[in-house]
C-alpha cells in the first residue's frame, strides 16, 4: 500500500468537544438515545386525531409512551430546557410546541431566561453575541 | 446534456411561510426579508433562469424521518412529495414534482461514485423543502419545475463532514453531466446562516462568521470545507451546522463561481438569513442590480 494513510477524526476528543460550549446541548447518540421516546411522542403529534386526543387529556396521553417521570412532568410544564435534558431535541419538540400553536421564537426564547418581549428585542438588535460563549474551558 | 447551471442558497425559516399566510410579507418586520427576495424571484421567472429540475438539499426537521431511521445522504425518487404535518396541519402549498428518471439517475450514479445514498419514494417534504420554493416562486398554483428532494441528517451527530458534503456536490455535478436529456438544472443548499434555537444560549446571531462564510464559500470553498463541525457549534449555534448543506451546493459547481446575487439579513426571528446566486463561471450570466443587500440589523457597524 502505497497510499497516504486516511486521517480519521477521534470520536473521544470529538465528542468530548461538545461539553465546551456554554448553555447548549449537542444532540448525540447518547441524548438520542435517552430521549428516543420523548421524541417519538412529539413526533406523534404530526397527526391531528392525536393532537386532538393529546389536547383532551394530556396526562393520559403522555401515560401511553414510555416516558420517565421527569419527561412527562417537563412536557406537562412545557419546559423546553427540562425536556432537552431529558433527550429531546428541538426539531422533535417543535410539534409539541405547534400543537400549542406556538412559535421556534416562542420556544427558544423560553429556554434562554428572558422574557419573550427581551428574547425578541435581543434579535431585532442583532441577536445574541458569540463573544464569551464559544468556550467554557478558554472563557471566549 | 444536463447542465448544473446555477446554485441557490437558501434560509429556510419556517416563519417566512407563516409570514406568507399571515399576510405579513409586506409589513416592517418581514418586509426587508421578502424585498430581498424580490430581484431573486424576477431573476428565476426569466425563461432563460427558470430550471428544469432543482435538485435541493436541505434537512429533514423530525418531519419524514423520525429517531427510527436517520439516513445521512437521502434521495427522493419518487413522483410526488407531499408537503408535511409537522403540527400545525401541512402548510398549504403545491405538492411537490418529483423527476424520478433525473433522480434515479443520479442515485445510481452517487452510489458507483462511492456515496451510499439512502433512497425515497414515499417521503413527506417539510418547511425546509417547501420554504425555499415559496421563496423563489411565491405562490403559484403549481410549482413551475421539477424538484429532486436530497435531505441531508444535520439534526442528529455528526451529521456529514464539509468535506463530505463538498464532495457530494462534486458527484452531483458529474452524475447531472452524464443525464442525456437536455435540462437546465439548479442545486440549491438550504438552511443556516447563524442561529441557535434551544438552552441559554438561543438566539446567537454571528455576523462576522456569516459574512466570512459567504466569502469563503465563494472563493474558497475547499479550505471552508475542511472546518470542523465544533467551529460551527462555537461561532454559528447549534444549528448553524445546517451551513455545511451549502457546501453541497458549491461543489456542484466546479471550481471558479461568478457572484450573481447576494442578500444577507438579521435577524428572520431567530436567524440570520443569507441567500445567494452562483453560476459557473464559463457559463455566467450577469449579475443581478444591485448584486449585494444587506438589510435589517446586519447594516449596523460592529461594535
Ligand atoms: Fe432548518
């Protein structure tokens, strides 16, 4: 074998990485995995018969998927930063928070602590600045 | 012979087509957005601009793949994708064309140019798909071309590399050239720019980064290639990542790209929103008037 040897990335310092960027989670195989069925629960409701029954009696809804406690508790509040600890990722919850007929702004901006009129200020001025929340580690 | 011959991208917000129902397109908020639109829109409608068939590139958001079935590289072979539920009932657009002899062609020759794509036929498209077509062709009865729908995973990691979409580009490129039937075929990469949509740190909006990606797209685009997906997460949000879908797009174009169109603007609610014309430099047209826009808050000087 004459050809160059393949350079491959190491999944260790690559997923290691992602703990580094203050107030985000990256969504990987090990959320995925814990959070599989609170998402599959989200995307159940891209049907209307069970968004209707979803809206009628939440709690017995949530009962029929195989949710931890603190899952259908964080649905139940609709705490979207709760929920993503929890394994769920946005795309997926964006069907629940439709039901709702709320917004991604909505949404995003209840995750960050502000109100959703100093959510919405902060974007029309130019959104939130990288500078200090690249890295934990560097302080950047 | 088919031609690629022209890349769009695209933002693909979904407030943009809430905007359009609303009635709102027009008003202080949305307005500059959808003026930026505008010269995109007249250019397109030109006969000699209107593509045969498009292939787009954009991500499936938890619509017609579910955490049962996470393809990387997708193809959509069939004759019709229907615009999907995705909460709030399918947003009330055309169902979308399929060209499955086009789409078949390219999947099999991906596949023997070693990219391992995974094939549709039945798949619902959502606002990543039907955004940029609302975008570009308003809101006619009828899509005015055929649509190839090539998702890409960006939602669950790692999604592809730079590298790895850049590539794709190139195989696209060559498997559209090797077609016999005579078509006018655009690649359009959707999504980005700079956003974040969960935790604390929602809201980030990168200019710099956005601006500077653009550049390098244009005239750089295999050294942008080579950046890793942690320099997206840092600079552009959690999903910015979706920007590497417009490195699909680039390396459908060959190497030297004339700049025909180039709209930036902060923020499309969480985001900031880019779209660009590219053609292949041999064959470019001239370019739009004026050919830069920058609106909203990415007018104001840095601090
Ligand atoms: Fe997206």
């Amino acid at each position: 074998m004459t050809e160059k040897k393949k350079e491959r990335i190491n999944i260790h310092e690559y997923l290691a990485q992602f703990d580094d960027i203050p107030g985000t989670r990256v969504f990987t195989a090990q959320r995925a995995r814990k959070g599989y069925w609170l998402n599959q629960f989200a995307m159940s409701l891209m049907k209307e018969e069970n968004r209707e029954r979803f809206k009628a009696d939440e709690k017995a809804y949530l009962d029929e998927w195989d949710l931890t406690d603190a899952a259908k508790q964080a649905v139940l509040d609709r705490d979207y930063n709760a929920m993503i600890d929890e394994g769920g990722n946005v795309y997926y919850l964006s069907k629940l928070f439709s039901t709702d007929g709320k917004s991604f702004q909505f949404a995003a901006g209840s995750m960050t602590g502000m109100t959703q009129e100093e959510y919405a200020e902060m974007m029309i001025k130019g959104g939130r600045s990288p500078e200090g929340v690249r890295s934990i580690k560097e302080g950047r | 012979m088919a031609r690629v011959t022209t890349g769009i991208t695209s933002s693909h917000i979904p407030a943009l087509g809430a905007a359009i129902q609303t009635g709102k397109s027009r008003d202080d908020y949305w307005g500059p957005v959808f003026g930026g639109y505008d010269s995109i829109k007249e250019w397109i409608a030109k006969e000699e601009n209107m593509p045969d068939v498009v292939v787009l590139v954009y991500n499936d958001h938890a619509s017609a793949f579910d955490m049962n079935c996470i393809p990387t590289f997708a193809i959509g072979c069939g004759e019709v994708f229907k615009p999907a539920d995705e909460g709030w009932g399918p947003r009330p657009v055309p169902d979308v064309i399929g060209h499955p002899d086009l789409a078949w062609h390219i999947a099999q020759s991906l596949i023997l140019d070693d990219f391992d794509m995974c094939i549709f036929n039945q798949m619902d498209v959502d606002h990543g798909c039907t955004i940029p077509l609302s975008m570009m062709f308003g809101e006619p009865e009828e899509w005015p071309c055929k649509v190839i729908p090539l998702p890409v995973n960006v939602v669950c990691y790692p999604p592809p590399s730079g590298a790895r979409c850049f590539a794709l580009g190139d195989s696209i490129k060559a498997a559209v050239e090797s077609f016999p039937e005579d078509l006018n075929v655009h690649v359009w990469g959707t999504g980005g720019m700079s956003h974040q949509l969960q935790g604390p740190r929602a809201g980030l909006i990168n200019k710099e980064f956005d601006l500077n990606f653009i550049d390098q797209l244009i005239n750089d685009p295999e050294t942008l290639s080579k950046m890793p997906h942690i320099d997206y997460l840092r600079e552009a949000g959690s999903e910015g990542i979706e920007l590497v879908m417009w490195l699909i797009m680039r390396g459908a174009l060959g190497d030297k790209v004339k700049e025909l169109y180039n709209f930036y603007h902060i923020p499309a609610s969480n985001t900031a929103l880019g779209a660009l014309i590219l053609q292949p430099e041999e064959t470019a047209g001239e370019a739009l008037n004026p050919k830069r826009v920058l609106s909203g808050h990415s007018l104001e000087a840095a601090e």
